[in-house]
C-alpha cells in the first residue's frame, strides 16, 4: 500500500470519529478531546520515526494533529 492509500484512508477516518464525537454530550467531547491529545503527545515522541518511512511519519503526525485541532474544536 502507499503513502497516498494510507493517507486516504486516515483521511476517511477523521471524518467518521469527527462526525461521532460531534454527536456526544459536551463533557465526553472534552474528555475525548483530552485523551486524544495525549496521544498526539505520545505519537510526536522520536521513537515513532526509528525504521519507518519519514515522510509517511511525517504525513501521519501532520493528520493526527490536525485531528487534535478538530476535535478540540468541537468540545
């Protein structure tokens, strides 16, 4: 699979969990907003980039954040 199917499909998927956390309570939006931005933390750490693809890692943290953003958005 390539970096433009992957992306595709991350894509996908930040509109599905967007679209759910939009239709939760206000209080269980944040807390999903929360956890999800202490994943974002988890995945910026440099160990996600030993043996892979940079510019897939890359690609990957630049969605996630952008994912973070939006869901911050919505709480």
């Amino acid at each position: 699979m390539n970096a433009q199917s992957v992306l595709g499909i991350i894509h996908a998927q930040e509109l599905l969990i967007v679209s759910l956390i939009r239709a939760l309570p206000p209080g269980d939006r944040r807390k999903v907003s929360d956890e999800f931005q202490g994943q974002v933390e988890l995945a910026e750490a440099p160990h996600l980039s030993d043996g892979h693809d940079q510019e897939m890692t890359e690609a990957f943290r630049a969605h996630i954040r952008k994912l973070s953003i939006l869901l911050a958005s919505c709480s």
